[in-house]
C-alpha cells in the first residue's frame, strides 16, 4: 500500500474515463432516445477535494455526452475531451495543450479507465487504475483496482489515495470532522 500512495503523491494531473469509471457503464435511452447516465456523488466530493489542493482532473472519453459537460462542469473538471477513440492520442494533445508552467508530463498522471480502448494510456502514465468489473486485460496492467465498482465511488477512492499520496488527506477529512481521528 505504501508505494501505492507514494506513486498517487506524484499525480499533478487524474485523468477519467465516463463509461464504467464515472458511470456504472450502462447507457439508458429513454422511450424519447434521450441517454441517461448516473453519476456518484462521492466521486464528485472526491474530484472536489483534488481541485482543494491544486491536483488538476480531466476526462477523455470515446462517446460525445451533454450530461457530462454538464456533471464535468458542476465537479469542476478542468478538461474534457469527448469523441476520441484514441485515447493516448488524446492525452498526448491535451499534455501538449497545457500552460508550460504547469510541467505537466505523462508521467505526472493517473488514468482511470476499464476496457481495451484504455490500456495505451494506462502503460503510458505514472498510476493507473481501474475497478473490479473491468476487462481482465485493464486488471493486469493496472497499478490498483478499487474495490467499488464505476459509478458507485471508485473514483473517491483514487482521491483519497492521491490526497494521502500527498500528504493531504487528514487535512481534507478534518474539515468534516470535529475529533482528530
């Protein structure tokens, strides 16, 4: 577990897939054909907390959604890059898009993703991690599998890691708490 942590204490940057890393994976048409995705409110409190402290999150996803503009935007999601296919493709040209201040590498991200069309990015950034019901190919190449399932909290649990990672955590539960544990 320790080096879990230290490797999330070098995240500047956690990059997210939508389908089965945000959202359970299923998509809902309703008798309209208008998509419905839900979204878990700890991982919004997750990704909240990131921004707390100065960690930047993106989302690159295959599928073109309203909703997620619209969930990115109430989060705070600083980058969303939807359509692409090619999701190294699409890192490599978000990193390059980036303020040069930043200093933001490959490297210096964590991808979230849980089938085929994520694993180039996962084998290029520093921390990967994935859920329990991913595709067992994205399972072997992943620094860590949560024990929540997409759409229920797994990506609170990257957070959390990434906020002890940095030495953050205690500080971000202190503002809920009125004890020290």
């Amino acid at each position: 577990m320790q080096d879990l942590i230290k490797k999330a204490g070098q995240v500047k940057l956690l990059v997210l897939d939508v389908d089965g890393i945000l959202s359970n994976g299923q998509i809902i048409y309703d008798t309209n054909g208008v998509e419905t995705k839900a979204f878990s409110v700890q991982d919004g409190v997750g990704i909240k907390s990131l921004a707390r402290y100065g960690i930047l999150t993106a989302i690159i996803t295959g599928r073109n959604s309203q909703m997620v503009d619209k969930r990115a935007t109430e989060i705070g999601i600083n980058y969303v890059v939807q359509g692409r296919d090619d999701k190294l493709v699409a890192l490599t040209e978000l990193l390059a898009s980036l303020d040069q201040q930043l200093n933001i590498s490959a490297a210096d991200c964590a991808y979230m993703g849980d089938d085929l069309p994520d694993i180039k990015v996962m084998q290029t950034v520093g921390f990967a991690a994935t859920v329990p019901n991913a595709h067992s190919e994205v399972i072997n190449r992943s620094d860590m599998v949560t024990t929540r399932a997409g759409g229920y909290g797994a990506v609170r649990e990257v957070c959390d890691l990434i906020l002890k990672g940095h030495g953050h955590y205690q500080d971000f539960i202190g503002q809920f708490t009125l004890d020290d544990r």
